[in-house]
C-alpha cells in the first residue's frame, strides 16, 4: 500500500485557482443555514429502498488534538506555501495566517452522519457516474435522479465552505459492497510546489496516484459507522458561538414537511427532532421572528373549517403538461394577518421558496407538496442551483412550455384560494411609491360593514377650498422625487385586484399605476419587462396640481403602504378606508385624487369618521385630510364622504410628518 499524503497535482502552467469559488461563494452568505440543507437534502436523496424507515441526520461537534487532523505536519506546509504564494493579495494571505492559526490550538469538528441511506458506492473501483467519483472528484454535474432534490453538485461545496481551512473528510460504509473508504478533500489555491511548478486549488487526502478513497475505516472521537451510510467531517469548523440554535433551526425551516412526513429524523447533541417531537421545537422558535414556520406546523396538524386539503384534478390543472391527478396537495389555511405566501416543496420536502403575488386580499398561508414523478420532472429542470427559485428561462428546451406550465402553477394556486375563501368585499392593494391605489367595491347600502357604526363622527361645519397654486410642488414631482428611492418596487395588480404576474412575470420593470372602476374591477394591459399593464410611475399626473403649499409639503413625506377601500354607499359618496401607518409617527395626512375621466375634478370631503377616540382631525381642505394621535399610529380606520357621488377611480396619497 502507498503512503497516505495530501496530494495536490500539477496544473500544467494552465489554469490558476484562486480562494474564491464559485461553488463555496454560493453559500457563503449564510453558511450554516446552507449546510444543513445540502446535507439534509443529500441524506434524503441517498435513502435506501429496501429500508421502510426515515432517514436519520446525525450533527456532533467536537474537538482534536493537531497529532490526530490525518497528515497534519504536510498540511500545514502546504498552507505556508500557499500564504507565501499570497503575498500580493491582503484577503487570501489573511485567510492562510487565520488557517495556519487554528492547528495552534485544538482543532474543532463537526461531524454529520446519515443513516438508512446507502454510503458512497463505487469507493473501490473509483469509476465515473459512481456515488464516490460524483461527490468527490466531480465539480458542477450529478447523478442524481429526477425525483431527487439535487441536480447540479455545487451543494458539495457547502461543508468546505463552512471550514476555516476548507478541508473535509468523506468516510462510508456502503450498502452494496460493504466497503469501507474515506478520502479528504481540500480546496486552498494554486500553490508553487517547486521552482515554477504550480499546483491546483483542489488537493485529496489518498494513498493512490490516481487520488482515489483509502479502503480503510476512518475515525474521530472514538466514532465508529456499524450500518451503510456516510461521514462528513468539517475539520476546522467556523467558530460561530450561536450553530447549536442556527442548525436547529435551518433543520426545522428547511425540513419542516420532511420531519412531518416522515422522510427525516435529525439528531443534535440529546436533541431528537422526529415527527412526534417537531412541535415541541417549534414551539420553542421564537414566536415574532419565526411565524411563518408557527402557522405552517398549524397547517399541517390540524384539521378545522379554515384549513382546506386540496390534491391536484388534472382536469384542472396539469393535464396539457401530462401529469396525473394527484401528483401533488395543495394546503390552505386562512386567518389574520398571515403571510399571504404558499410554501412550496418536491419530492425530498425540503423548502424551496415561498410564493408570493398570489391574492393579496385574503389573509392565507399554504403548502404545496409536490409528489408526482412527472410535476416533479418538470419543476426540478426549472430549480436553480441553489434550490431557492423556478426561473423556465434557464430551460434552454421548450422555454416556453416551462414558463407557461409555471404560469399556469400559480394561477391554479391563485383560483383555489379564491375558491375556498373569496369573499364580495373590498381589495388589498399593495402600494409602492406615493401612487397607492385604492380599489373600490360598491355594497348594498343595508350592509353592515365592520362595526363601521362604532365610528366617531366628526361633523364638516364649513369646507375651505384652496384655488390651485401653480408654483407649489405638484403630485408629478413628489412621484418623481420617491420614484428615485423606490425604483423597481412597484406591484403587479390585475384586474381581480390579484397580485398579477402574468407576462413578464421574471423580469423586473419600471413601477406602474393600475386603476378600477369602483364596484366593477378593471383591465390594464401587460406592458414592459417584469410588470403588468399600467402607467408608469411619474408619467402623467392626471391634470391634478396639488392643492398644498409648500410649506405644508416640507411637514410631510410620501410613504408607503398597504390600504383597503370600500364602497358603503356610491349615491352619498361614503367609503370605508382601513389601512396600517408603516412608521412611527403621531400624525398622518391623506390625499385623495379622482383618475380617469373625472380626473380634472377635485373631490371635497365633507364627514370624516375615525373608530380610534385617540385620532383627531386637525384640518381638513377640500381633497385633504391631515390628522394626528395622541398616541403611535399603527391601525387606523375611517369612513369619508365626498360631495362626488358617482363610480370613479381614486387614487389616495398617504404621507406622515417629518416631525
């Protein structure tokens, strides 16, 4: 047997590997969180199908003495060498100094180890398309199948990348042959072995010319592997003070369907997280921060008059795609102040992302399992290396049959929500910029609406009407001025007063103004790259000058928000309006503006009602109302009526004092 050594080959005056991978920089904005997803995600895809048991994810940190990191006195050199070769480069010289510091003390490790799953096969013969050639000696390709989770191999470099000398150790026991093997694996820079003789980044840890796995055990900390299953051991793992409570929680964000479902345990330390336990440590997430993951563990524990389970009817959505009825369930739960967003998950159940723009005026949460053989072919060709994403643009085959079958995707999760919880009253409209759109629903006028009644009215003895003052700021130029701060931010609205996203749905554009007729929706066209139909932001002002001075325009600032307005009753011309102040402010002022035909016309207000005693109306005048607190704003509730008694188009400013 040839002597064990770390093994850096020459690069033949070829390519030069600098520190910065790109497979490592994927993950390195939040590294810990992306470890334990490759992981976890890797263990599920490795199951073993003769075993009807959940994969089980063991994390143990613990610590060596240098004697024990395998070729230690080698590496070290090799790490002097690389340093010296980094002299012209502040960053990769600090990196080696830090490396070369950690071998001064004891050395800490984090070893991951999965079981039920079938260990690195193919060790011994070190062929290509093997599980041990694919993980350690292939870079950007993989072997996996398509009901896998994974399908590019970059999520490989997620444990280096989480190694302050970016160095592991790869040890199995694999299921077919019953081999042992390990092998180490290290991704430094090019280094100058010899007088201009130069090396690789990527170095391996062999007792072979050909760097294949050593067949031998490998052991740290008096672990030893008695069933199938593979190591991973991160030697020099980063010192982060908070990874016991950061892993706990990437393993319940990011497998919370997987541990419900059985296809994953986790272990940390004495904590166990199964099925029958995963309440218990999302309970103890905090409350405020992680919501989302609360009211997703509700979703899929409890069975009640909000929640609804839906498996997908082909006839619905999918046939033209080929997939079958079933291929995946659909969970929605509506109640207050949810996030609007449906989780989205394939095979493995790992979180992908969670999908927005789908109804944003009913207050729902859901999650989509996707199951099928078929769906979940399609969708993982769309899934971005770093499993956060579907963009059918990378599809270089049939685009267009993936941008219409994701189209299609959200519209069906977009009609079941309404379905099944669509109510006849007024839309949220989600307002970028100073041009929030209101949208307006005409109820009977024998409807009750909302303890609107409670109100406290404040009577309009006498209405001051400014004349138009052409040399004070007007509503272009404000649009103009928060236009510069909030590029790139402006919602898709679709006639049903839906988040649309329909033609250029992946891009990104210019902001844009939709509009509706009171009581009857309304159409805009699709226009530009990335949002639908609409005006741009600042294009046209309607023929409306402000009726502010500037001297009231410096009290205030445009702000963003989130508003409902309802119709009460059109022939009085009283609306509902509920909205939530954003900031921390006492006092607020509202501007209200006719569009489309009655665009010239300037509305008066003539009854101003607030539900909260603590809101007083300071001054009123003609189209604008300024108001204030003796408390934060944060709700805020009121009825108006304007002399304007028609079905028209508002659009309502909404601004707080500077003060």
């Amino acid at each position: 047997m040839e002597n064990k050594r770390w093994e850096f080959v020459d690069n033949q005056n070829a390519n030069f590997d600098g520190l910065n991978d790109a497979g490592i920089e994927t993950f390195s904005a939040n590294r810990i969180k992306s470890l334990v997803r490759e992981v976890g995600q890797n263990a599920i895809d490795a199951k073993r199908e003769d075993i009807d048991a959940p994969v089980r994810l063991v994390f143990d940190y613990f610590k060596i003495q240098r004697e024990e990191f395998p070729g230690n006195e080698q590496f070290i050199e090799i790490l002097n060498k690389c340093k010296n070769c980094s002299r012209d480069n502040s960053i990769t010289k600090k990196f080696f100094e830090n490396a070369i510091k950690v071998f001064s003390n004891e050395i800490t490790v984090l070893r991951i180890s999965d079981f039920n799953t079938t260990g690195l096969r193919g060790a011994k013969s070190g062929l290509r398309g093997t599980d041990c050639h694919n993980l350690v000696k292939e870079r950007g390709s993989s072997n996996k199948d398509l009901k896998s989770g994974g399908s590019f191999g970059i999520g490989k470099a997620a444990p280096i990348g989480c190694s302050d000398i970016r160095t592991v150790i790869y040890s199995s026991l694999d299921c077919q042959d019953n081999i042992r093997s390990y092998i180490g694996v290290s991704q430094l820079i090019s280094f100058e072995r010899e007088t201009d003789k130069w090396t690789v980044g990527r170095g391996y840890y062999t007792d072979k010319d050909n760097m294949n796995a050593i067949l031998d055990e490998f052991s740290l900390n008096g672990y030893r592997r008695e069933e199938p299953g593979t190591d991973i051991y991160i030697l020099g793992f980063l010192n982060d003070e908070q990874f016991n409570d950061k892993i706990i929680e990437a393993v319940i964000e990011n497998f919370l369907v997987s541990i419900w479902n059985e296809k994953l345990i986790v272990q940390f330390g004495d904590m166990v997280i199964t099925k029958d336990t995963l309440g218990s440590y999302v309970d103890k997430l905090n409350l405020e921060e992680f919501s989302d993951i609360h009211n997703y563990y509700f979703l899929l524990t409890h069975t009640n008059t909000k929640i609804r389970t839906i498996d997908l009817d082909k006839e619905v959505f999918g046939k033209k795609y080929g997939f079958s009825d079933g291929e995946c369930k659909l969970l929605l739960m509506e109640g207050d102040e949810l996030n609007k967003r449906i989780l989205m998950t394939r095979s493995a159940g790992m979180k992908l992302f969670e999908q927005d723009r789908i109804h944003s005026s009913i207050s729902f949460t859901g999650i989509l399992m996707i199951t099928g053989e078929k769906m979940n072919k399609m969708f993982k060709e769309m899934e971005m290396p770093s499993h956060d994403s579907w963009e059918p643009g990378r599809c270089r085959e049939n685009s267009k049959e993936y941008t219409a079958c994701y189209r299609d995707l959200r519209t069906y999760l977009r009609n079941q929500v309404k379905q099944h919880f669509g109510r006849d009253e007024g839309t949220e409209v989600e307002a970028f910029g100073v041009d929030n759109l209101l949208y307006v629903m005409e109820q009977d006028s024998g409807n009750k609406i909302e303890e609107v009644l409670k109100c406290k009215t404040i009577e309009v003895s006498q209405i001051i009407k400014t004349p138009l003052d052409k040399s004070s700021i007007g509503p272009k130029e404000i649009i103009e001025k928060h236009k510069k701060t909030n590029s790139n931010k402006g919602p898709n609205v679709n006639s049903n007063g839906d988040n649309g996203d329909e033609d250029g749905d992946f891009g990104s554009g210019a902001e844009s103004v939709n509009e509706t007729e009171g009581g009857n929706g309304g159409s805009n066209p699709g226009s530009g790259s990335g949002t639908r139909g609409g005006q741009s932001v600042g294009e046209e002002n309607h023929g409306i000058e402000s009726n502010l001075s500037e001297e009231k325009e410096k009290k205030y600032k445009p702000v963003a928000v989130k508003m409902r307005m309802f119709s009460v009753n059109s022939d009085s011309g009283k609306y509902l309006i509920k909205f939530i102040a954003p900031k921390k402010s006492k006092s607020g002022k509202l501007e209200f503006i006719l569009s489309g035909e009655q665009s010239t016309d300037i509305p008066d207000l003539t009854n101003v009602e607030f539900k909260n005693k603590n809101i007083v109306v300071d001054k009123l005048e003609g189209n604008t109302l300024c108001f204030s607190s003796s408390k934060l704003l944060k709700e805020i509730e009121l009825e108006v009526e304007f002399n304007f008694k028609q079905y028209c188009m508002w659009e309502v400013r909404y601004y707080e004092s500077k003060k």
